[in-house]
C-alpha cells in the first residue's frame, strides 16, 4: 500500500508530520542493556530452525479457490460463489474452520467503523452511506449446509466431525453478494470517468484464514489499518460483466481469443515480444465497442495468495515483455482511463512496470507470475498477486514511486508471505527498502535523490512515535507512515549500508528471499537469517531500532592536542550518548583541506561510554565531524561536529507578522501558523505542531526534515519547499 499524503510533498515529510519531531532527553547508555545475551524468545523448533530457515518438519496449510463472479454495474453489486478446497497440513485435527470476510468492514456496525475518529481517517468508507458487508446466502460443506457464525470480519464454520491432521480436505462453498464501496479503504473502489466506472475489485470473496505453528487460528479482525494474512494455493476466477467492459485481473487470462477482438489479439501478439510499448486499446477506440448483454472472462493463478481484478468500459490498454533472468518471458500491462493518459503521465506506466519488475527479478528473486498488470483507480495505490491498483491522477515521479512501491509487494509479502496484520514493517518497511535500490537504478535515476539520513533522527527516534515491532492497529493512524515504511526501510538501508556492507547484507537478504518464498516467516526469522549469513552479532540493532524506541547521539566529546602542539598529532574522544550504539565514522579535517577518516566498530561500545582516537598528524585541525556522508541518523547533529557551529547572526523579527492559515486549491491541507511568545509554530492539517526556526530574509527551518517555508514579502504567500520541490500556499 502506498501512504503519503495527498498530492503535497515528498515520503520524508510524512515522518515529520506523524509525530512530534523533537529530541527528548534520552536516557544513559547502558553497553550491558544494548549488548546483552538471549534476544531471541526460543531457540529453534522442528518448524523453525535456529538458523532462520525453515525447519525440517516445516508446515503450512492451503486453500484454493475456484470463483464465479458477476457484476452489476448499475448498482455495484458483485454477487458470486467460492468453492474452497482447504487441505489442513498441520499436525492437528481441526473441529472448526475460520474465514475472512474483509467486506463486513464496510457494513454499518462493523468494528472498523467504529473506530474511525470524528477527525476522519483513510480507512473505512469516508462516511459514505450504503449498505454494506456480505449477504450470505449459503454455507455448504461438501454439499450440505454446515453451521456458521460470522462475527464482525470473520466466520467460524462448526465441522460435523473433525478434520483429519497432515492432509485431511475441506471442500466449502459459499454464495454471497455485496455492494462495492465508491471509495473501500484505499484498497478498491468505483471511480466515474467519462467513458464509464472503473471497478477495482479486492477482497471480493471469503478468504481461509491462517491456521500456523505460531498462533494457531489467525484471526485478528480487520478494522481498516493493518493489511492481510493468507493461505497459498491456486486460484481461478470467471468473471461476468457488461459485454463492453474490458477486464484485468491477477494471473493468466485464458479465453483471451474469445473477449479480444482480431486486432486486439494481434497487438497481444506484438506486446509479447516487444521491449517498446504496444497499445492494445488506443483512446480512439473506447467508444467503439458498444456491445450489449455480459462477457465472461477467465482467469487462473497459481501460488498465490490472493486474486484482485479491475473492470471498466473506459481502459486504455497498452502492454510490453517483461525479461526475466531465466530467459522466461512476462508482460507489462496497464489500465487506464482517457483522463491518464499521455506520456507525461499513465502513457509511461508500463514501461515504469516493466522496469521495476526486471530489476527486482535480477536483484532478489524472479517474478512468478504471467503478467504484471497496473490499473489506474481512486487508490492511493494497492497491491495485490500480479496486480495493482495506482490512483488515476499520479504521473511523472509520483507515478514512478508508486507503480515502483506497489509492484515491489509482489516480492513482499507475495512471494514473502508474512503476517501483515501484525508485522506491517516486514512488508511495507522491506518494500521500501527495495525500492530505494530500484528508483536509483530507473533510467539512472532519473527520479533519484539521495536522502540525508542523518536529519531523519529527531522525528524517527522521536518519543511520540510507537516502537516499529507494533501492529498498526496499535499505534496512531498518523504514526503508520513512518513505523510501517520509512523506519524499518531506513533500518534496512543502515544495515546495508553502515553496519554489514553491501555484499554480506545483499546475500543474506536473499537468502531470506529463497528460503521463505511462498511461505509464513516472522520477525525473528528475518533476524536469524541475516545473523547467520552474515556472520555477525545485530541483537543490539534488532533491540534498539525495532523491538524498542531507542535513541541514537554520539558526540565528539574533546579534541586535543598531544602535548598541546597539534604537530604531535591529536587525540579525538567520541562519545556515544544515545541508547542504540552504531558503528562510528570520524572525519579530521585540517587548516590545509586535506582529510583523515577513522572508523570505530560496534565492539567498541560494548564495554565503553566514549573512546579516544589518535591522529598521527602534524597539521592543525580546522573541523571534527562525525558521519561525514549523513549515512546514520542523530537526534543531536550538533554536538556531531567541533568546534560546534556557531549560530549565525540574522534580522531581528517579528513572528505575530506569519500567523496565519494557508491554503492552497490542489490540497484540502492547511498550514497553520501560530505566534507563541516570539517562537513561530507550525502545524499541518490535525497533525502536532513544532517550532520553526527563522533563517533570515522570510524564510523560516525545519533543519531535522530539511523543510523551508519562505514567505512573499507582504505575508500573503509562502513556498513549503523540501528534497527539491516546491508547493506554493496562499494566505486565507
């Protein structure tokens, strides 16, 4: 899932704004308390190994689906059936059965409703009226009715006798309808276009929940925030639509010369072999297929994990070969509207896919599916097995990140199959790391920057923020940007870069890949594999970063020199302040230019509070800086350098003179203005405030998120600038 707020500026702002930014006094380090023994809760099982792989008796369950769907698109309706072969491979009998109905979110007295603030959320229906969750019409079990009960998002099914352990069958099936949601959670909808709706369909059928050697029954309610948990197995779906709509969906289309027209087939064949963009379906010929009465198309996947699909009478469709490191071959689809199209904006999107599915082929794992299709909707961007949904109005960069972030999921957690609604971290926080790799290898970089690492550090490690290892149902709605993604993404880039180097993390990262592909890993998983293939001790990063909220400082202390004469070289004492240690890289800069780089290993801070470095040098030193390239993140970056900066000297100011509300007609956001004894304060939408800092000639700082807002001379007008881009904001 794609978070970021809407049309306005870059992922780092959504740090800053889902918490308080500001350093708190940390707590003494502790070497005893960062270092010490037994992290790991249990040593390894015949499920899992200690090793991180899994284990020699490893088990899952699976369910496989067989789907028959039909649309009404008057009413946005879907009515259907789900035939489900559940094969319980456990070592357990089973005398019930529990089900997902994730649609019930949407009915008026689910949990997930009840939960929604007056202040609003992204989740739910966004107050929109209708009637929704399933209707059941039938539960049957091997052909006979079968008792159940549903309870908010889930439903329990009694057995008449208990399914037999390592291999007893299940076979259900389910009749239900529902009314499709305009706006669904950010995750499927009905968007109007011109040319007709566009449907993008997602947890449109009862879903096996996941029985495992964890938790048993997984069965946490859907509630909006947290994402999915689910069973492999094989899916096909034949769906029913209006005879000119035009259907994508996961997997293999399999009457495609039944639905295609002769041309449109030909261009099929062309798009196949094709590196370059082929258009199936050109704008010029929506209005042409005028057809009468419904079409059904059929589909079929294999190991997967889910089925979405999108249907509309309005979609563009364009297609290229997708090249795979084994010489296989998938393909490139895209979905689009009129209103999409164009090169500056969806005109792109199947060469954005393209590339990012043979890049994360090449670097991680080969993609498994037969087409990789990317739909243009009212999402702010979804994912699901060899599908996504990306708001119909992204282009450019925005697209780029997006079609890049949503099909990277289809590595995590669709070949990874984590625990989502627990672990959210484990999907969007390793996606985002991947996808940080793969927009600087784009059309070389075309859309990259570099981040500055290091200022991350005061809203990352801020104390309003909740641990990473904490489920988003358990933190505020405003936290998931930054815990779910950006942190662990940012941990992950750490790791690689600072901690274990690229090659040793590149390998065990895949490794992690291989060994858990198609299957259920958790957290200490992860944690074992990247220990044990690279050979390193990382308790002290997995306790600080992830299980808790720690901080990193370290500081230079003192710097003299020997004897006084720095032509007898210097001593540099560091000092680590913050609770989380990290490998430490100092710079001794002299009054000549000329540089020395010393680095400190970890080991250091297992039984030291400050360490000297000695500088064999005869030079005077002009600047002591630590992390000279902003590779790690600091709650303090000013006591990072000696002689420490001094404050530069600027007009005298009168903040009452920016207070104020601005606005601006792309976004509903505000920013908010406010004068407290001489101290400006700044606040966005119902996110907390934080002081600004002025900088001279009508521009006020935000150094830790690298923001500036600079104000028009007669106050009417700022610029919120930030990695680069500009908003423009006029005064209300």
């Amino acid at each position: 899932m794609n978070y970021k707020l809407p049309g306005l500026i870059a992922a780092a702002a959504v740090f800053l704004f889902s918490g308080s930014a500001l350093a708190q006094d940390a707590p003494k380090y502790s070497y005893v308390e960062a270092f010490k023994p037994f992290f790991y809760p249990q040593t390894g099982t015949e499920t899992r190994s200690a090793s991180g792989q899994p284990g020699h008796a490893y088990w899952q369950n699976s369910a496989d689906y067989d789907l028959n769907v039909s649309l009404n698109e008057a009413k946005n309706e879907i009515t259907g059936t789900a035939d489900i072969t559940y094969t319980n491979n456990s070592p357990d009998q089973m005398g019930f059965l529990w089900l997902q109905l994730d649609q019930n979110l949407f009915a008026k007295d689910s949990r997930g409703n009840a939960v929604v603030p007056a202040s609003g959320s992204r989740n739910g229906a966004h107050g929109e009226e209708l009637e929704g969750g399933y209707k059941i019409k039938s539960v049957k079990l091997d052909g006979k009715d079968v008792k159940y009960t549903v309870t908010d998002t889930r439903m329990q099914i009694d057995l008449p006798k208990e399914l037999k352990a390592k291999g007893g069958i299940a076979k259900i099936k389910i009749e239900y309808s529902f009314i499709s949601p305009e706006y669904g959670s950010d995750r499927m909808g009905v968007q109007k276009t011109k040319n007709g709706k566009i449907f993008t369909v997602a947890q449109w059928y009862p879903r096996m929940c996941v029985y495992d050697d964890v938790m048993g029954w997984n069965t946490l309610p859907y509630v909006g925030a947290s994402e999915f948990y689910l069973e492999y197995g094989h899916i096909s779906a034949n769906i029913t639509v209006p005879a000119n709509h035009y259907v994508v969906a996961s997997g293999d289309l399999l009457n495609y010369k039944e639905v295609y027209s002769k041309e449109e087939n030909n261009r099929w064949e062309q798009a196949r072999n094709s590196d370059k963009t082929v258009m199936i379906r050109p704008e010029s010929e929506i209005m042409k297929n005028q057809a009468s009465g419904t079409k059904t198309w059929k589909f079929k996947i294999d190991q997967t994990r889910d089925f979405a699909w999108a249907s509309s009478p309005a979609f563009i469709l364009d297609a290229a070969k997708i090249n795979l490191p084994s010489g296989k071959k998938s393909v490139a689809i895209s979905a689009y509207p009129a209103e999409s199209a164009g090169e500056k904006a969806w005109g792109r999107s199947t060469e954005y896919t393209k590339a990012a599915i043979e890049h994360y082929s090449q670097k991680w794992y080969e993609y498994t599916y037969p087409a990789a299709t990317n739909v243009a909707g009212n999402e702010g961007g979804m994912e699901y097995p060899g599908i996504v949904f990306c708001h119909m109005n992204s282009a450019g960069e925005d697209l780029w990140g997006v079609t890049d972030h949503e099909f990277g999921h289809n590595w995590f957690p669709m070949i990874v199959g984590s625990n989502e609604r627990l672990f959210a971290w484990m999907d969007e926080g390793f996606n985002t790391f991947i996808n940080e790799l793969s927009t600087k290898a784009f059309n070389n970089g075309e859309y990259y920057t570099k981040k500055n690492i290091a200022r991350a550090g005061g809203f990352l490690m801020g104390d309003n923020l909740e641990p990473v290892m904490v489920g988003p149902d358990n933190m505020k709605e405003r936290s998931i940007g930054a815990l779910a993604y950006f942190k662990p993404g940012m941990g992950l880039q750490i790791l690689r870069e600072t901690i274990l180097g690229p090659e040793k993390f590149d390998k065990a990262f895949k490794t992690y890949v291989d060994r858990w592909a198609f299957k259920h890993p958790t957290p200490w998983d992860f944690f074992h594999t990247m220990e044990n293939v690279s050979g390193e001790e990382l308790n002290w990063f997995w306790r600080g970063w992830f299980i808790n909220k720690w901080k990193i400082d370290q500081s230079v202390k003192d710097v003299k020199y020997v004897n006084g004469d720095f032509k007898n070289g210097a001593q540099i004492t560091v000092e680590n302040l913050g609770q989380l240690p990290m490998p430490t890289v100092v710079q001794a800069k002299f009054k000549d230019g000329t540089k020395q780089v010393f680095k400190i290993p970890v080991e250091v801070w297992k039984r030291n509070t400050e360490w000297t470095v000695k500088v064999n040098s005869n030079k005077e030193i002009d600047e002591v800086m630590l992390d000279p390239e902003s590779m790690v993140p600091d709650v303090n970056m000013k006591n990072n350098i000696w002689p420490s900066e001094q404050p530069k000297t600027v007009e005298k100011v009168n903040t009452k003179d920016f207070a104020g509300t601005y606005g601006t007609k792309s976004d509903s956001i505000k920013l908010v203005f406010t004068d407290k004894n001489g101290q400006l304060y700044f606040k966005a939408g119902n996110q907390p405030e934080f002081p600004l800092e002025y900088a001279g000639d009508n521009q006020f700082t935000f150094s830790e998120a690298g923001i500036t807002l600079a104000f028009s001379k007669d106050k009417k007008d700022l610029v919120f600038k930030q990695a680069g881009r500009e908003y423009k904001f006029t005064k209300e």
